[in-house]
C-alpha cells in the first residue's frame, strides 16, 4: 500500500518524458547556433588565434554538462521510487564533479597555452 503512493501516472511520464526531449532538442539547437558562430567567427578576442580554440572547447563542456543533466532528466522520469531518484541524483553528482574537475584542468591548460602563444 506504501508503494502506492508513489506512483506516478503514466500520463505524467509522458508528458514529463516528452517535456524533457523537447527542451533538449532547444538546447540542441541553441548549442548548433552557438558552434555555427565560433565557426564562422574570426578568432576572438583580439585575434587570437588559440582564443577561438578555447572558446570552442568552453562551448564543448558546456554541451556535454547540460546533457548530463537531460540524460539525468530522462532517467528520473522512469525512476520506480524514491531511493532510485536519490541513487541516480548522487550519481549524477559524482560523475559531473569529476567531469568539471577534468574539464576545469583542460581548460585551464588551453588558456595557458593560449596565453603563452599570444
């Protein structure tokens, strides 16, 4: 009898679940328009060539940060329970502090080796 209460509807699943690819593919989108503009862009700022470089790679984490959370979006959706929410949330947690860790060192080596070229 426990169990169900925390049942959600299947209705709201879905809605959630199409809720969640919606706002990815605007993301997608978003992150599409955004990478035509470095591309098309002249290297920034102050002619720089290894500043478009590390632009583009601020843009990459930023890309790869926001699905994360859309993938985790996506799995609280189907998740059966509370402590499954709780599972996949520290989960999550983890994993993004250990990818910002990495991705802080790289972009932190891209700027010096952009400044040290300048």
């Amino acid at each position: 009898m426990v169990e169900a209460v925390y049942q959600i509807p299947t209705e709201v699943r879905d809605f959630a679940e199409k809720s969640v690819e919606q706002a990815r593919k605007a993301f997608e989108g978003f992150a599409g328009a955004a990478q035509k503009a470095l591309d098309t862009s002249a290297d920034i700022p102050f002619g720089l060539p290894s500043a478009k470089d590390v632009s583009v790679k601020a843009l990459s984490f930023a890309e790869a940060n926001v699905n994360a959370a859309f993938d985790l979006a996506q799995k609280l959706v189907h998740a059966k329970d509370p402590q499954e929410v709780f599972k996949l949330q520290s989960e999550f947690v983890q994993a993004q502090l250990r990818a910002i860790q990495e991705q802080t060192t790289e972009l932190g080596a891209s700027i010096q080796r952009a400044t040290t070229k300048s």
